[in-house]
C-alpha cells in the first residue's frame, strides 16, 4: 500500500458561531478559537520561539491548553505535551531529547521553577501565551499543514520500558478522525466528554477529532466519578466520552447508572478490557466502543462497530474491524502469516502507521522491507476478520515455552474474593525462562491467602499459567491512565 495512491480525507470548516471548549470556567467558539490562534502566534513569535523546534507544553489539564494544542495544529506548529506529573529525572531526560523551542507552562514564575530551572530553553508562563492587551499576529506564517509533515511528538507510556517519542503526523490523524467518524460522532453544539490527561495521544486525539468535526469538547480537570455520571445521564448535549477500563469499572459499580437515550457511545481503550465489564455494560445498555491502537497509530486503529443490526453476533472479547484503508497480519515468530483463529504477533500497515521513531536506530527492528510494522502485540483473527487482543507488547510471559496473557490471569484473580485488583508479570527463572507472578490487592483491607488463591486457579487455568508467587499489596504501580507500570510492579518481587 502505498501512500501517494490514497486520497487524504477533508472534513468541512466549523461554523464560527459553533461551541468548541466548555468546562465549569466557561464556554468558547470556533471564532474564540480563532481569535486565541492569532493572539498565541503573536505571542510565540514576540518571544523569537524556534519554531523548528516543538512547541513544548508542561501544563496540567486547563482551557488554555486545549486552546494551544488547537490552535498548533490550526496553525501547523508541531508541539509535544510532557507529563507535568513526571519526576525531575524524567523530565530534564525528556526535554533533552526533544529540545523544544519554546517551553509554556502553568507556573507563574516560569523563569525559574521546579527541575527544569537549569535546561537551556526559554520559558514562559501558560498565561502569557494569550494576552490580549497585546497584538494579535498579523504577519504571513507558512505552517506545516501538509499532510506528512509532523503535528506532534508524542512519548510513548513507558510502562515496560523507557518511552520512546513517537513523531506522529498529520495524515495520521486525519486518517483516525475519518475512521472514527464512521463508527460515530458527535454533532455540531454537542460535547466530547474529555477527562483524559494531555500528555498522550488519546487525550490529544479527541481535541483533534472534535476541531476536525466541528463539534465541541467538555473539558474536566480529571476523573469526577459523580460528575460524568451526571452529565451521560441527564445532559443531552454530551454523546460521546472517552474512558479507560478503570474509569467506566467505577461507573458500572453504580447501580442506578444508565446513559441518555441520545448518548452515542463510551470509546474504551488504554488497557486490556475485560469482558466482565463489557458484559456489564451490556446488560445496563451501556454503548461501549471496545478499542486497539496505540500511540504509534495515533490512538485507535481498530474497534467495534457503535450500532449493529438486530441479532448480529458481536464476540465481546474482540476489539473490532480494522479501520479501512489500515490492514493488519497475524504472523508467526518467522514472520509468516497466519490463518484463521491462528495466535501470533500483530503486524499492520496503513496511513494510521507512523514513520518511524525518532531514534531511528529503534527502527529496523520494527519494520519489514515491505513497510509493516511489527507491534509486539500478540491476538488472532477469526473468520470475520474481528481482532482479538491476547498480549500487549513486552507483556507476554513464556514459561516453560508455553505463552501466558497476564491479562487472562489477572481476569481471573479478580474473581476470585475478596480480591479487587491484580497484576500479573514473568520474571526471569533459571528453571523456567520466566515465572509467573502476581501482585494483587485485597477488599476492604481483607487478607489474601496464596495458597487458597492457588487452589480456587486451578479449575479456572491451566498448571503453567497459574502464579508461582502471589503477594498482597496496598496499591498497583499505575500511571495516570490506570495501567500498571510494569517495570516498576517487578520491584515488588525484589528480596
């Protein structure tokens, strides 16, 4: 598949009366919009930014933001959104890599604040980007709208290894917002419910979508169990919100929960998903959109369909069709591809794809001579070409030369009381090449015992699959999307 041999889809300028941004500070427009890009140009370039460089944003979750990131990809100036949770160690390492031109921030003093007080790049506070005592721009800039020029560089979550950056480009968004569109979306004056952080590509991805549609974007500072309950189930102009597992688990464990006849659909992704929960779901009615992508295919690059006709058969544990003109292959560890119902590792090509990282030398290992991309993620196709998900990544332990999911174990653990939360990991064994284990966490502060555990698995999993080691912890090593930091579960088991 070559790219020069696709038409890149077009979406229709919003009306300038139309809302975009709404939050508990407010509503603004299109033409609001607007206005903030001329106004945040002027601004970058009063202050000489090298807009060769990224645009670097350190901010937490706020309207201006969100106003930023429209306005960079309205403007074509590429930008990237670091962690304002990060350690000092990660951020100096990762403003280092990226070296953007201009760093905005949320700190009042941004001459001098936190860890980045000795990197060599300038910057200012988030509100100094829109002044409007001062100028709007009213100078020509040529921006970087082409299609495969780069929007943004995104890190990738880092929960099994150190992130890579991941340049990610226009086509590619413009690709998942048309695909995205023809599963469902919003409408004009209607709100994308967005309480995801912004420093990965599926929060940034709904801004885009909702600026490529035309249609408005309810912005909260984080996750509000009662708010967002509230608003599916009784506001009218909200019909779409994205929410990973953890978040629609605290929804569903809401007796009384149901959204509004004129909601579309829930967008499930960030996480293995289980299908309890989309069972759950089912039986309250609940429109759940299960998903597949990643950040290297600018978020979801497969799901299932948001309406089907009566009495067609979903398979709840598939995460969909991919999305046309994107393909994907099931190959083995030869790189051969596989049949039907075969397991083995994803393979995908298409204008969702990237290039590329930004480390280069990441990438020969990674892509065929043919341009597929190998995920590392392991599942298989059935006979309708609907994916199923086994293994992320790194993920997959092989013990004894059997493959285990960790996520097909951890699904299990949780239905075994009283245990509410588990994770589950292959570390190195002499013996076995990896073994088994599990950290996981008990309800209401109850006591775990192992080998009870152990004993209630075996009717539930086969011997190699079940956890050599089982310890109860407070808490799971999560990040701010709710997936467990594997690298740092690992410490756990360390005597």
């Amino acid at each position: 598949m070559e790219k020069k041999e696709l038409i890149v889809p077009t979406f229709q300028e919003s009306d300038s009366r139309n809302l975009f941004l709404a939050s508990r500070h407010g509503l603004r427009t299109y033409k609001e919009l607007s206005q903030y890009a001329d106004f945040f140009l002027a601004r970058l370039q009063e202050y000489d930014a090298d807009l060769s460089r990224p645009v670097g944003f350190l901010v937490e979750s706020c309207d201006e933001l969100v106003l930023a990131i429209a306005s960079c990809w309205k403007l074509g100036i590429p930008f990237t959104c670091f962690d304002p949770h990060a350690t000092a160690t990660e951020l100096q390492e990762q403003v280092e890599r990226l070296k953007p031109g201009l760093l905005i921030t949320d700190h009042a003093e941004a001459s001098s604040f936190g860890p980045t007080e000795t990197l060599s790049v300038q910057k200012i506070a988030v509100e100094k980007a829109y002044d409007r005592n001062k100028k709007a721009s009213s100078s020509t800039f040529e921006g970087k709208t082409d299609p495969d020029d780069v929007f943004g560089y995104f890190f990738t979550s880092g929960t099994s290894s150190t992130p890579k950056v991941v340049p990610l480009k226009r086509r590619q968004m413009i690709f998942a917002a048309a695909a995205s569109a023809g599963n469902f979306r919003p409408g004009p004056n209607r709100f994308w419910l967005l309480c995801l952080p912004l420093n990965h590509i599926g929060g940034i991805s709904i801004i885009l979508r909702s600026l490529l549609y035309g249609s408005g974007i309810y912005r909260m500072n984080n996750f509000d169990k009662e708010m967002v309950v509230t608003f599916l189930s009784e506001n009218k102009l909200f019909q779409a919100a994205s929410l990973v597992p953890t978040m629609l688990k605290r929804l569903i464990d809401i007796t009384a929960f149901r959204t509004h006849k004129d909601f579309k659909a829930i967008l499930l992704g960030g996480g293995p998903i289980d299908s309890s929960l989309l069972e759950e779901s089912v039986k309250k009615g609940i429109p759940v959109v299960a998903s597949y992508g990643m950040t290297e295919t600018c978020a979801q690059i497969a799901a299932n369909p948001f309406m089907q006709p009566s009495g067609i058969y979903r398979p709840l544990k598939s995460v969909g069709d991919m999305f046309e003109p994107n393909a994907v292959e099931i190959r083995d560890e030869n790189g051969r591809a596989l049949g039907t119902n075969n397991s083995g590792t994803i393979w995908l090509k298409g204008p969702q794809v990237f290039d590329g990282y930004l480390d280069t030398e990441l990438n020969e290992a990674i892509f065929d001579e043919d341009g597929w991309f190998n995920t590392g993620d392991f599942g298989h196709l059935n006979v309708n070409r609907q994916l199923f998900i086994e293994s992320r990544r790194s993920d997959l332990i092989i013990t004894g030369g059997e493959n285990v999911s960790p996520y097909e174990v951890e699904s299990e653990l949780t239905k075994i009381d009283p245990i509410q939360d588990a994770a589950v990991l292959g570390l190195s064994d002499s013996e076995w090449g990896q073994r088994v284990v599990a950290a996981v966490v008990a309800k209401n502060g109850s006591s775990i015992q192992q080998d009870e555990v152990k004993e209630k698995l075996k009717s539930r999993l086969t011997a190699f699959k079940i956890p050599k080691e089982i310890i109860q912890v407070d808490t799971l090593p999560k990040n701010r999307t709710g997936k467990v930091v594997r690298h740092k579960l690992s410490e756990l088991f360390v005597k």
